[in-house]
C-alpha cells in the first residue's frame, strides 16, 4: 500500500524507515507468494497491475475493518459507565452477583442494582430505571430490545434424601407427595408449570413461593418435591447432604439467562457486562455445578 501511495520504492522506504533494499525485496516475496505481479515497473510513478489493484482493494478493506474492531474493543476496554443500573434475577443476584458487582465497580463511577423477579426486572426496563438486565425472560413481548442467551442449564427433580417413592415416576410422586411449586410470577413457575400440563399432571396448589429460599427449605424438611434447577439450588443454598437429585427425562425444558438492554443504549456497558458474566458463569460451571450435578450439569452450559 505505501509503494503504490507513494508511486516509488524510495519515497515508501522513507516513510516507513527502512532500506529501499528491503522494501523491493518484500514486494517481491509477495508477488512470488501470490504468484503475479503487482506492480507495473515500467512506469513511472509506480502503478499496481490488475492483480495488484485487487490485493489493493482487499488490504484496504481489510486494515478499515482491524482498525474499527481494534477501536471497538478499546472503547470497551477503556469506556468507564458513569452510572450503571443492573436489574439481576434472583438466582443470578444469589449466586455470581456480588462477583459481579464487584468487577464492575472497577469500572464505573456508581453501580445500582436491583435484584427480583424477571416481570419486576421488565417493567425496570421498560420505565427507563435500569439500563441491563440478567433475566430468565427473552422478554420477547417488548420491541427494540438487545438479548443474548448467555447460559442454559436443566430443571433437575429435587426430593427430600429420605423418600422411597421412585422418582422416575412423578404421577406417582404427585399423587402420594405435595409439590413445593414456584409461583407462576416467576418464569421458573411458568416453565413447571407447562412441562406438567405436558405430562397431564395437576398436582394439588398446596406451596408456592417466589424464591428459591423457601422452595428447597421446604424440600429439605421433607415437606415435597419440587421441580428447580442447579443454579436456583445454588441460590436456595441447598444442602445437598439432606437432598436427592435426580435427572428429568429427554424433552425436559432447561432454564435460560439473558442479558438484555434497550437496543443502541448502553452498547459499552453491555459488551463488558457480557464478557464478565460469561467468564463468572464458565468458572461456577467448572468448579461447583459440574462436581455436585454430575448427570444434570452436563447439560448446562454458556452461551
């Protein structure tokens, strides 16, 4: 490109501090590389040859697009969110969000964090008091939004460790033990719920909870069963000494996490929120969802 800028190796060399020695020498391995000639010689200034005004033409491009990626990951990198307002699902808020919080403080001058159902989160959004949400819900009703799946992982059956009922039966297990249910405001509880009306199963309304807390205490003291997954156990700080997990069948549903954010609003904020939370997600597969859901972590994974 500087050659055929400049119209002379001379003046290229100069430019580029070196020998104009070097710089015909380099024109030439390329032109062997390639097998064609990109320079006319017998002109003068320089001209490229057809092959040449084609490399041209591609190098050009080429070097635009390294230079708008390189300013796109420095503005990331560099770009300090004065004012960063999370909405966080409570399994997410649990388990990875004062990690979470804590990178972020790095880089932003104020972080404020909600933390809730994934419908409390939407509306957060949709009022303009939060700027990203990590959420269950694709929020799929709402227009102009950006959402990114970044993790998946499947609803698993918790029993108390001293049933006997088999758990590969849950029209038996229904019938003889109460389901501890998440209320249907969570998306959670609108999963189940689904997934039961697929096997024709209406287990009485006995339990219902919000969060995760409640629904594995009350499996813990025997008290039912329940229908969650790896991180809301996580969340529920379950002690899996007083818990049996068993694996659903293929055709189960499996539980998302999405970043979202109104689109073209907080692109830098959110760019960095995804790196991080990837990262954070990856580490808790590796180290604690994987050693203790041996069969159902398998299924779980970043996206």
């Amino acid at each position: 490109m500087r050659v055929c800028e400049a119209g002379s190796m001379t003046v290229a060399a100069r430019v580029l501090g070196t020998t104009q020695s070097a710089v015909s020498r380099s024109v030439q391995q390329l032109e062997r590389r390639l097998g064609a000639a990109l320079l006319d010689r017998e002109t003068r200034p320089l001209r490229p040859t057809p092959a040449g005004e084609v490399l041209l033409e591609h190098a050009t491009r080429l070097l635009t697009s390294a230079a708008t990626a390189a300013l796109a990951v420095r503005a990331v990198g560099e770009s300090a969110a004065p004012h960063l307002r999370l909405g966080l699902v409570d399994s997410f808020a649990g388990t990875l969000g004062p990690e979470l919080i804590t990178c972020l403080r790095r880089e932003a001058d104020e972080v404020r964090v909600w933390s809730g159902l994934s419908r409390q989160l939407a509306d957060g959004l949709r009022e303009r008091e939060l700027d990203i949400l990590i959420t269950a819900d694709p929020l799929e009703e709402m227009m102009d939004l950006r959402v990114e799946q970044v993790f998946r992982e499947p609803f698993v059956l918790a029993l108390p460790r001293t049933t006997t009922t088999p758990e590969s039966d849950l029209a038996r297990l229904a019938a003889c033990m109460p389901l501890v249910r998440y209320s249907l405001r969570s998306v959670t509880g609108r999963q189940v719920e689904r997934y039961l009306r697929s096997l024709r199963l209406e287990p009485p309304r006995r339990m219902e909870f919000d969060g995760s807390e409640s629904v594995v205490a009350m499996v813990q003291e025997g008290l039912g069963w329940a229908l969650t997954t790896p991180l809301c156990l996580l969340q529920g700080r379950a002690d899996f000494a007083r818990l049996s997990l068993h694996p659903l069948p293929p055709g189960a549903p499996r539980r998302g996490l999405f970043l979202v954010c109104r689109a073209g609003e907080a692109e830098a904020s959110f760019e960095r929120v995804a790196v991080i939370v990837r990262r954070l997600l990856r580490r808790l597969l590796r180290t604690t969802l994987r050693p203790v859901f041996t069969s159902a972590s398998s299924h779980a994974e970043v996206c």
